[in-house]
C-alpha cells in the first residue's frame, strides 16, 4: 500500500521496530492511531479526529500520489467539493466518507485495489461484489454513498453512465423494524414522577413530547424562537430540502416547564432552552442525546425486546414518535401532522393514522361482537 500524507499525522518507530502514527494539532491531545494510512479503519479514525480537533480543514487525502481520474482521485475532489462539504449534513458526511473510503480499499481478484483503478473501470459487478455479505441495511447504505461518488463523477465528465442503476439491495430477514421505541403513558409518567418540574431532564421532556422535535432541534430551541407565545424555528433536516418553517403553539405543559427551571440554571446570555450541567448549551445533538440516555436510566425505563428481535431503549426520538401519536388519536389530519413534525409528505406521518385507524376499527368491531354475544346471552336465558 503506497505511503499517504495526511495534515497533522506524524510517524515514528517505536521501541519493538514498528511504525506508529500520531494525530497532533496545537491545542488538543496527541492520540496514536491504529493502522496504516489509507486503510479504512484508519481513515475513519483520522477523519474522527480531525473533525473533533476543529474539522474545516484541507484533507486532501494522497491528491498528490493519485493519478487523475482514478476512483481515489474522484473520491479526493468529492471530499473537498461543494456538494460534499455544503450539500450534504454533517451526521451525513462522516458516514458517507467511511464507505467511500472502504469502497476505495476494497480489492478485486488480482489484488488490486478499487482506489487506483480508473473510476470508468468501475462497473455494476464491481459494486455488487462490494456489497455482497453487507446486511439489508448496510448493502442500502452503502449504495446510496457510492451513487453520490458516481454522480459526481459523471458531473466531472469522467463517467458517461451510472454503473449503479438497477442495483437492488436485498430485503431484510424477519419482521421490519419499526426503530425508536415510541413512549407510552405508563413511561411518560414513570419519566415525570422521578424527574420534577423545575429540572432540566423534565424541560426536554415536555419539550420534545409538546412540539415533536427532533434532537437535534430540540437541543438548540431557545428563548430567540418564541413568537407571540408559539416556538417558530426552520427544522436543521429541511434547511437543504424545503426550507419549511415551523410554527407551533407551547402548550402549558411545556409552558410550565419553562418557568419552572430558574434562571441561575443557565450561564448568563445563554438563549437555548436545555442547558448541560454548566450552565452551557449542549455540544451537540448527540451531547444531549447522550445525557438524555442518562435521565431514562435514572428514571429506570426498562429495555424493551421488539417483534425484530432487537432490544430498545427509551430515548429521545421516541418522544417525537409518542407526539406524533398523540396526534393522531386526536383526530388531526396528515396534512395537520405534518405541519406540527416538519415531514415532507403524508407517507411519512400515515404510519401514525393508520396505527390509530386500525386501534378504532378493532375497538368497534370487538364492540360489535360484545353486543351480539349480549343479545344472545339475553335470548338464551329467556
């Protein structure tokens, strides 16, 4: 594998003869990272700490010992181009990135690797083979990421046609998932009996349960979103779709909860609604996802084994989802759901009235069966 330089890895031989390669940047901790450069668990690792030492910076990743026009060329530009770096989010990138790296490490039968070929090599038999013995959810993940490598390709003029249209990925084994947990009164109320009005673990409650955010929104909703007594904010997910803003009245449940948390709980000037236990707005969505993990456990909500075969958790989306459903047993439309969840079409919140539609169709013809079994117990007994 040919030597790659990265910005801030330096190498040394230590004390048994073996290359080793530590992260440094001024300011932050030196951290040694496992593997050879290139390979794609060390990417992956080098492209973590990049990003948490500061990211925004140049990574062109061996532009200059790649030949242009070869998959690692393509895959060097994309990384740095626009589209990547502006058009897709964050949360998106860093998955994305793994698996372009990983696709660029993967090796045909004579050993060469995927990375120096030249990327109007690549046809569909190689993505398929890279994507053989990937699970259902891995196979579609994947896809998706070297479609994006593709397109951009063919945007450079080095593709004519996508090698990756007809590719179908294999369907999951067994029952679909249905994801997050959804909350149920019994949980909502386990949560609020341990966690009292006037802390911030209640605060995130009643705030995702009374408005369906999602964590992310949640975590940066503050006092500058508050309009004639609703929250008005443009969800983080649509900023590069539809652009929707959302406008949604606070309830007095969450209301309560506002007021309830004294002000000293927050540093001075801070805005956001949930704060960390400084004081400060939390780092990030996963920050706060991560100390909301903590207030469940402290509420003792025990993990659930689902019809999927997997054991789940009661977290935050999971509020979104109870609101969601709350909703609908209400009686409001798709249109009204959406236009309190932020979602783009009416199948996406259909799952919520259909979930309630079947529990009312059941109910009325359990209620059905009731009277006739009545009527017959009347008849008989005369």
């Amino acid at each position: 594998m040919a030597e790659v330089e990265l910005e801030y890895v330096n190498s040394f031989i230590d004390s048994r003869g073996k290359r080793r390669y530590v992260f440094r940047r001024r300011g932050h901790k030196r951290v040694t990272i496992k593997g050879h450069p290139g390979s794609a668990e060390f990417m992956a690792n080098y492209h973590a700490l990049l990003e948490k030492s500061g990211g925004n910076s140049p990574i062109e990743i061996g532009a200059s010992r790649t030949k242009a026009g070869t998959v690692n060329a393509v895959a060097v530009a994309l990384f740095k181009s626009d589209a990547f770096l502006k058009g897709l989010a964050k949360d998106t990138q860093r998955p994305w990135r793994r698996i372009i790296d990983h696709f660029r490490e993967f090796k045909t039968p004579s050993g060469r690797v995927y990375g120096d070929n030249s990327i109007a090599s690549i046809q569909t038999k190689s993505i398929t083979d890279f994507l053989e013995g990937k699970t259902a959810n891995a196979q579609k993940n994947s896809l998706k990421a070297i479609r994006f490598l593709i397109r951009f390709a063919i945007s450079k003029g080095h593709l004519v046609h996508d090698p990756s249209e007809g590719i179908e990925t294999v369907k999951a084994d067994g029952p679909r998932s249905h994801g997050h947990m959804t909350w149920l009164e019994p949980q909502v109320a386990q949560f609020r009996k341990r966690h009292a009005l006037g802390t911030m673990a209640r605060l995130a409650l009643e705030l995702l349960l009374n408005i369906a955010a999602r964590r992310y929104d949640a975590h940066l909703i503050g006092q500058q979103h508050i309009r004639e007594g609703k929250l008005l904010w443009r969800p983080h997910k649509t900023i590069r779709t539809t652009g929707k803003i959302l406008k949604i009245r606070i309830m007095p449940e969450l209301q309560a909860a506002l007021d309830a948390v004294p002000s000293e709980a927050r540093a001075d000037g801070v805005l956001t609604f949930l704060v960390n236990d400084y004081g400060r707005p939390f780092a990030s969505a996963a920050a706060f996802g991560n100390k909301f993990a903590d207030w469940c456990r402290a509420a003792d909500l025990e993990p659930v084994l689902c019809d999927d075969g997997r054991v789940r958790n009661y977290r935050a989306h999971g509020l979104r989802k109870a609101a969601l459903t709350a909703l609908a047993h209400a009686g409001a439309t798709g249109v009204e759901l959406m236009a309190v969840s932020g979602h783009s079409s009416l199948d996406q919140v259909q799952v919520y009235i259909d979930e309630v539609e079947q529990e009312s169709a059941a109910e009325a013809a359990m209620m059905k069966l009731a009277k006739v079994s009545e009527i017959k117990t009347a008849t008989s007994s005369d």
